[in-house]
C-alpha cells in the first residue's frame, strides 16, 4: 500500500515532482523561476513552486542529481519535515572548475527521494558493544 503526499502548486508555471522512469528511486524537481538564475561557488536557494504535505511517518530528503553532480554543480541535501508546508526550495552552487552555471525555468535540479521514517529512543550508556570495526573512522574499511 502506498502513502499518499498532497502537492500544492505555487504558482502556475510550477512542475509536480516526478519519477523520469518507473524503477526512479527520486522524483525530479524542477526549477520555477520568473528568470534565470546563475550559480556560482556561493548558496543559492532555487525555488520549485510546490509545496508538500507529507505524512508523519515518512522521510522526505531534497539530494542531488547526478548528472548535474557530474558537471560540478551541487544541490545540497536538505530534510523536509512533515509540518513543513511551503515552498520546496533547493539550495545550490558550483564547485570544482566550475565557476558559473545558468538555471532556466523548467530545468531539473534534485530529486525528492522519500523512505519511511522509523522513530527511536536514544538510551544513554556507558559502554557498546564489540565490534570488528571498532571506532576505526573515515576509510577504515578499505579505500
């Protein structure tokens, strides 16, 4: 059985989230914008027009699009919180060579990549258990 999530659209030219393929893990955002906005090294929030109404239960995260990931330009990670109701916003920049990229409306820009949400207790302790890993940290594992 699947959730239902309500899309609200902001303003008419706003795309709804959706899958490029039927196996798609993510649902593409789009860009909704009056104008386009250039990206730099620095944040820029980019506006999607929609909104969400997610149900408490689910995990709703904005990631990166490899594609644009692989020509040097990041959408942060961010967390949408089921009583969030406005405006999906995705914060993006250049990085690596990359000094400028243009956004036109329309574009795809993240993924909306949603997963169940499974709530815990934090129990304080004074020791964990063994493991072979151990607190062996970054590339710990291999390389």
């Amino acid at each position: 059985m699947s959730s239902i999530i309500r899309v609200k659209r902001l303003r008419p030219n706003a795309r709804l989230p959706l899958r490029a393929t039927e196996s798609a893990t993510g649902l593409d955002l789009y860009a909704c914008l009056g104008a386009a906005v250039t990206l730099g090294p620095d944040v820029t929030l980019v506006g999607t027009g929609v909104a969400i109404e997610a149900p408490v239960g689910l995990d709703v995260q904005i990631r990166p699009r490899s594609g644009l990931s692989k020509q040097g330009v990041m959408a942060v990670l961010g967390t949408i919180d089921a009583d969030y109701r406005g405006e999906l916003f995705v914060a993006m920049h250049t990085f690596g060579s990359l000094k400028a990229y243009e956004i036109k409306d329309g574009d795809r820009i993240a993924q909306l990549v949603i997963t169940r949400h499974e709530p815990v207790e934090l129990v304080e302790t004074d020791d964990l258990n063994v493991s072979l890993r151990g607190a062996g940290g970054y590339g710990s594992t291999g390389r």
